[in-house]
C-alpha cells in the first residue's frame, strides 16, 4: 500500500490529475487530514475554469478537487465551491452537481450568509441558484434550530412573483421536501399560476398540479434524501469497482455498434426507435435550453435522489 502521509503536498495534489475515478479513499483521507494546507491547491483547480473543460485523465481533476473541499468544509472552502456550482452547471459535469446540496449542509451555518446572498444574485443562472436554494435546505435539514429562519427566508423567493418561474419551481419543490402546513396554500395557489403561465409556451409542461401537492401533503416525514447524501462513498472500493466495469461494459458496447454499423452500412437501415433525450441535450419544446433546464421532470415531482 502506498503510504500517502509520506507523500509531499505537491505530489499528493498530482494524483488527482492521474488517477481519474480510482483515486482511493486512503489518499483522500490523507488530504482531509491535512485540513487547512490543502484549501489553496485545491481551490486553484476548482476555480480555474480551464480544469472544468478536460479530457480523461484530467476530467475527474476538479471533481475529486470539489469532494474533498466539502469534507474540509471550512469557511475558507465556501468561496470556491460556490464558484464550483458555476462551472459545474456551465460545463454539465453533474458527478459534483448533484451533491452540492449534502456539500453545503455538512458544512453548516458558516455557509449560511454566502449562500443568501447568492442565491439573491438575479444575474446568476436560475439553475445554479436553485442548487444554492437546495443548499440552504440542506443547512436547515443539518441545523434543525436555524430551519425556520432558512425555510421562511427561501418561502419570501418563493412568493416574490417578480423571480423567475423556474427558481420558484425549484424553490416549490424543496418546499414540498419539507412539507410544511403553513405552505400548502401558497403551494396549491402556485399550481394555477405556473399552468397559466405555461400556457404561454409551445408546450406547456407544469411541475407539479394540485393532486401532486395532496398526495405529498398525505404522506410522512419529510424528503431530505437529496440533502444528505454520502458523496465521500465515491471513493468505496466497492463503487470504484462498479465504475470500471461500467466504463468497460460501455466501451464494449461502443466498438460493437461501430462493427454492427460498418456491417449494414448497405442495408436498409431499420426504422428507429424513439431515442431517450439526454440531460445536456436541447429541449425538444425547442426552447433552446437544455433539457434538464427546461422540461425535464416537469411531468413529475421531483423530490428524490
């Protein structure tokens, strides 16, 4: 085994530029243990927008950058890994998007008052500012004594009629994870304002209708699933494993389409199924964003992991 704490800080940094997604956990751990030297270089790679745009083995550079900020979770991590929403969401690497919620939760309170303020920043993506609302739900799910002071503040965006639509809807949708009898109306109201305005567009998709908002209110506790989640067990010996043979399985796959290909290239091509529509793909509504921007998960509430 390689003796990580033996390695000077340089060269501890240079394994997350080799080691793709099989950096192994005993080298994180050696990087949270050394806590506060590490915050500059990792924040480097995180905050340079060059790193976001590479190719394997460098792909997984800022990524591995983001998770261990998040597990040193001081004050001095929150600058750059709000910058990190950015440059996630811009350049679609959605292996750290999706967990910014849990990142911004387990480090608590000290995140609190950067994320307002972001979060208020109307000149920022509404996306990534729906990521920022969903890390304050995840102080508050963390900070169960500052939850109402977090839920009412991100409740006054919600009913701000001069946001966004879809900030709102993303706001609406950590409100349902809460469930909240004091947000029910607002929640059922909302329902007829979103299909109104959707009207408006080609295809008018609304988030969630009135028997959505029922059937939640109907059930049991809360949905916090998507605010803890585990994004250290990326380094599980168990899930690098998965990974490699998912990675391998899709490469197979791979060369033997391009065989099958190169074989019927004088056939008949087969009619064509419908094909899935890709996240970062362009909405077919043809609103010009992206899908997962646009009409993804609007047929349905989207309230779990």
């Amino acid at each position: 085994m390689i003796g990580y704490s033996m390695l000077e800080s340089d060269k501890l940094v240079n394994l997350l530029f080799t080691e793709e997604d099989r950096l192994p956990r005993t080298a994180v751990d050696e990087f949270i243990k050394r806590g506060n030297s590490m915050i500059e270089p990792l924040s480097k790679i995180v905050l340079e927008e060059s790193n976001w745009t590479k190719e394997r083995p460098e792909f997984w550079t800022p990524i591995h950058a983001v998770f261990i900020l998040g597990a040193i979770g001081t004050q001095e991590t929150i600058a750059p890994l709000i910058t990190a929403i950015k440059w996630s969401e811009k350049y679609n690497v959605d292996w750290v998007f999706e967990v910014f919620p849990s990142i911004f939760g387990k480090i608590g309170m000290p995140a609190l008052e950067s994320l307002r303020q972001f979060v208020q920043d109307k000149e920022q993506d509404w996306y990534v500012r729906t990521i920022a609302l969903q890390g304050l739900a995840a102080v508050a799910v963390y900070n169960p004594e500052a939850e109402n002071d977090i839920i009412f503040f991100i409740h006054s965006i919600f009913t701000n009629k001069e946001e966004n639509i879809d900030v709102r809807v993303g706001v609406a949708n950590v409100l349902l994870d809460f469930k909240r009898d004091e947000f029910k109306e607002s929640l059922l109201a909302f329902c007829q304002e979103e299909r109104r305005f959707r009207e408006k567009e080609p295809f008018p998709i609304v988030a969630f209708d009135e028997e959505d908002v029922e059937r939640i209110f109907s059930t049991n506790g809360k949905h916090i699933a998507l605010y803890t989640r585990d994004w250290l067990s990326f380094y599980d010996e168990e899930h690098i494993r998965r990974r490699q043979e998912r990675w391998k399985t899709e490469a197979e796959k791979k060369v033997e389409r391009q065989y099958e290909d190169e074989s019927e290239e004088l056939l008949e091509p087969p009619a064509q199924e419908t094909p899935k529509i890709g996240r970062n793909s362009p909405c077919p509504c043809g609103s010009g964003k992206k899908y997962k921007k646009c009409c993804m998960g609007k047929d349905k509430i989207n309230i779990t992991i």
